[in-house]
C-alpha cells in the first residue's frame, strides 16, 4: 500500500504534515506546520489524513495571531 504525502509517524503515532503558502512563509515563521493525528493504526490515520483543512487552517490562524501580536478573542 503506498504512503500519503501528508502522513508521517513519529515514534508510534501518525501526524499530518502541511506546507505552509509560500506567500506567508516569512509571517508564519515556518515553511511545514505539523499536528498529531492522535492514532497508532495506519488505517485510521489515512482515514483522518484527509479531514484536517479546518483543523490546519485553525492551527495556521492561531499561530499567525501569535506571530502578530494578536490577542485570541475572549468569549
């Protein structure tokens, strides 16, 4: 079975990895953003591979915020 480009274990869990927009490589301060999966079956971590724009595009904003000085809003 071949690999996915975006999945990659570490130790025994997998993690999703992402390039980050060329455009805003300098901003964001990183050119690869990584978040674990939170699984150690294969299967399963290609099923979640593909579900993470909104969990990326969460993690890329909060860490833009962070970058800029932004304070997170408080509910």
């Amino acid at each position: 079975m071949p690999g996915h480009a975006r999945l990659y274990r570490r130790g025994a869990v997998y993690y999703h990895r992402a390039a980050v927009p060329q455009d805003i490589v300098e901003t964001y301060g990183k050119r690869e953003e990584t978040f674990s999966l939170q699984t150690r079956d294969y299967t399963e971590a290609l099923r979640k591979v593909d579900l993470p724009p909104l969990k990326w595009s969460a993690v890329m904003f909060r860490k833009t915020e962070d970058r800029n000085g932004y304070e997170a809003a408080q509910a």
